[in-house]
C-alpha cells in the first residue's frame, strides 16, 4: 500500500436507531487508539518482565469546525451532543482515508467529552472523544 493523504479520511456516527452521520466534512483532526492491558506476571527468579494478553480498548478523538449549515438535525455538534445526552452505545466508522485497502476499524462506543472553543478571533471548533463500550472493535479494509 502507498502512502495516504489524511484529507481522505472518513469518520461516521450511527445512534442507537441507527441513524448515522458523516462528520468526515466537518472534521480536520482524528486520532484513533487501539490499546491493550498486558498485565505483569512475573515472578522470583526471572530475568525478563513476563506478561500475558490482557484485556483491549479503543479511543476516538475527533477535532473539527463547527458547521451548522447541513441543518440543525445534521450538524455535528447537534449529533454528538445527543450521543453524550444518551446512554447507548454508538456504532463508529472510521478509516485513515477512503481509498481501497485502507484500514476500516469498526466498534461500539460511548461519547465520554465533548467541547466547542469559541475564540474571539477564529472559527468555532469541536473536539469530541469516544470510548469503547461494549464488543470489540472489527478491522477491515474499504
């Protein structure tokens, strides 16, 4: 696989009825962490850190632009503040770009922060961060 442009990325958001929402339009800052517990279990007389697998996890932070053009009910802000409002799982998309072969990672998360920064003198921006909440997380490719 070549090198791939992050402008090509693709996030989306699916609600607890299974609406979803593309926010690949409005956001320009994604980071993605798949992170496992590997818990020590050494012992006396060893030379080396023993560990076995432990259990795994998953992070989505998004940054973007506040954008309220596509409609109240579609903007951003308005979905991601309903899924904080919630407290069901929300079924994510995410790939590093939306090319072919490009890793699509999949999974069940609960929105845990959401933030909107409104400086005097630029844009108003979002940041929003989501947890693994239940399942695993399905990798694939698009």
């Amino acid at each position: 696989m070549s090198n791939i442009h992050g402008r090509n990325s693709f996030i989306a958001l699916f609600d607890d009825a299974g609406a979803s929402a593309d926010l690949s339009g409005d956001a320009n800052n994604t980071t993605w962490t798949w992170s496992r517990d590997n818990p020590d279990v050494t012992t006396y007389g060893k030379d080396s850190i023993q560990r076995i697998a432990g259990l795994r996890d998953a992070t989505l932070t998004v940054a973007g632009i506040w954008n309220d053009a596509a409609g109240a009910s579609t903007a951003t802000a308005c979905v991601v503040r309903g899924l904080m409002a919630g407290s069901l799982n929300s079924y994510v998309r995410f790939a590093p770009a939306k090319v072919t072969a490009c890793p699509l990672f999949c999974a069940c998360m609960l929105v845990n922060s959401y933030e909107e920064n409104s400086p005097v003198n630029n844009v108003v921006t979002f940041t929003f961060s989501a947890q693994l909440g239940s399942g695993s997380v399905t990798a694939s490719t698009f």
